[in-house]
C-alpha cells in the first residue's frame, strides 16, 4: 500500500513539474457611470435654486456648481492610487464644460429646500418601587432637532429644451435627548446645514464622471507538453512572477512571446492577451482572446471594447498604443 502511494506521489510532481504558475498584476479598468449623456459635451453647471423658505446660511447653491464642475473635469479619478496604470487613454473626464449657456449641449441644474424643527417637550409618567408601594408621579423631558433637505438635478437637452431626466436627492439629520425631572437639550438644528451640504455635494460630485476602478488580471496558468521545455518553464515561472510583482507589463509581453515561441497553447495566447487589454490596444487583446479557451477573458474584452465604442461615441479621440 506504501508503494502505491508514493508512486501516487511521484507521478502528481512529474506531472506538474515545469507547469508555469499563474501571475496576477492589479491595475485599472474604466468604469462608466449609470448615466452616459449620448451626445457628449461641452456642459454648462447652473447653481442650484434655493426654495428654503426660512433664511439659512447655506452655500450649497455655488458649492454644488463648482464641485461638479470640478468632477467633469477629473482625469484621472481613481480608488487606489498605488497602482501603475498603463493605458494612456483611459481618462475620467468624459465631457468638457463651457461658462457659456448658449454653446453647451446639456445643461445641469436643480433645486433643493432645507427644513429644520427644533422640539421640546415633557412627558408625565407613573411608577411604583414595588408592588406594595405608594405609586410616584416623574417628568421626562424629550429635547429632538431635525434638519432636512430635500432636492432635485435636472439635466436639460439644449438642443430640444427637453428635460433628460430629474435624479431626485433627501437626507435627515436628527438628534435626541431624553432626561429625567431635567430639562433635555440638544444642537440647534441649523448646524447641520453644511454637513448635509455636504452630503449632497458628494452624491453628484463625481455622479457624471468614469472612475478607474481596480481590477486584478489573473494569468492562466501555462505548462509545456515538451518534457524537454519543463525546467525552462520553472525559470519563465520565477521571472514573470519577479516581472509582475514590479508592474514591468512589457517585460512580461515580451517574455510570453518568447514562450509562445518555444511552445504555442491556448493559455499562453491569452497571457498576450491580457498584457493587450491591460495596455489599452483591445483589438490586439481580441485577436488573442480568441485563440484561448477562456470565455470569462472573451467577454470581459466585449464588454471593454463596448465602453471603449461610447467613449468614441462622446467624441473621444482613442489610439491604441503598441508595445
């Protein structure tokens, strides 16, 4: 029984002796937002309406204009900013912005209301220690303050005056008191203007921007058929391992190449083609793609090459680069 297990053993080592352990290499793929306005820019950013009926200090009508503005303009708009990005083309910014009404092709704006309450009450209450016990009367005191806003953006076609659509915003503030035969206090509920402020700046901050998202590639595993290529493929293991882990993409096309020279297979071909995508040149990394067995890798290149179409589609110039 010893004997066959170890002849189990020996034949599991041959077997994946020379086999090319799978690299991964984290960098970005663009992501779009919910909403694409199909005709691209230039955009023109009107402050908001303030329909507040109660005088506030608020600065949500020029702050929601300029954080906008600022996000359509964002390059290079990013999650994790430790990681080496490849491609050249790939930008956040999807549209340009104009100062000018008359010359943009979509127009943003809103409106938006603040409320505020500030209550205090009592509320008499009876209890007894025990169930012999005289019974007792007791105050508690109840402080609450609320803030609110509630609100609306607009996106307008210039060019039919017609509403695109209306993305609807709300959000509370409340804090609570209760005391005991004591008076509750709690804030003012006007100090929680700017934090809601706040709140709905950065729900459309970034709302018509693309964003670099993260995206580890996992390189199939590649292992020669050749005995004769197998102590080869530990060195290739050991070196695009070295390669990925110091984000060195070309290094690692070139060395697969040589690989796919010494011996084709359908993971090596789809090796190049992920150095491809992760470049930018999409059409390359099909052209690989389809010579593999991976259909997680050739749908993921339909779906690059989709986005890559709208952002052609938004009058983006996009050349894909070469090794």
């Amino acid at each position: 029984m010893k004997t066959i297990k170890y002849i189990i053993i020996i034949a599991v080592c041959v077997l994946f002796t020379g086999k090319l352990s799978a690299q991964d290499l984290e960098t970005y793929k663009l992501q779009l937002p919910e909403l694409i306005l199909e005709k691209g820019g230039p955009i023109h950013v009107l402050p908001l309406t303030d329909l507040t009926q109660k005088k506030l200090n608020n600065s949500l009508s020029e702050d929601f204009r300029n954080e906008v503005n600022q996000g359509l303009q964002a390059e290079g708009l990013v999650f994790d900013n430790d990681l080496p990005s490849f491609n050249p083309w790939m930008k956040t910014n999807l549209y340009s912005i104009t100062e000018n009404k008359d010359e943009a092709t979509y127009i943003i704006s809103g409106d938006y209301n603040f409320t505020t309450n500030h209550v205090k009450s009592y509320e008499e209450k009876s209890g007894a220690e025990a169930a012999d016990s005289l019974p007792f009367v007791y105050y508690e005191f109840i402080a609450t303050s609320t803030a609110s806003v509630v609100g609306n953006v607009v996106i307008t076609d210039v060019e039919t005056g017609k509403e695109l659509v209306k993305i609807p915003f709300s959000k509370t503030i409340t804090d609570e008191d209760k005391k005991i035969m004591e008076h509750a206090s709690v804030k003012s509920p006007d100090v929680y203007i700017p934090k809601l402020t706040d709140y709905f700046v950065q729900a459309f901050r970034y709302h018509f921007s693309a964003v670099k998202a993260t995206y580890k590639y996992d390189f199939p595993k590649v292992k020669p058929e050749e005995r004769d290529l197998r102590k080869a493929f530990r060195q290739y293991k050991r070196d695009l391992k070295d390669l990925a882990d110091a984000g060195k993409l070309k290094e690692m096309y070139t060395m697969y190449l040589e690989i796919q020279q010494k011996e084709d297979s359908p993971e090596v071909n789809e090796c190049i083609g992920m150095c491809y995508e992760i470049l930018g040149n999409y059409s390359k990394a099909k052209a690989f793609y389809d010579k593999c067995d991976n259909s997680e890798s050739k749908n993921r290149i339909v779906e690059q090459i989709n986005v890559q179409n709208q952002l052609r589609n938004l009058g983006m110039t996009i050349d894909e680069p070469e090794f």
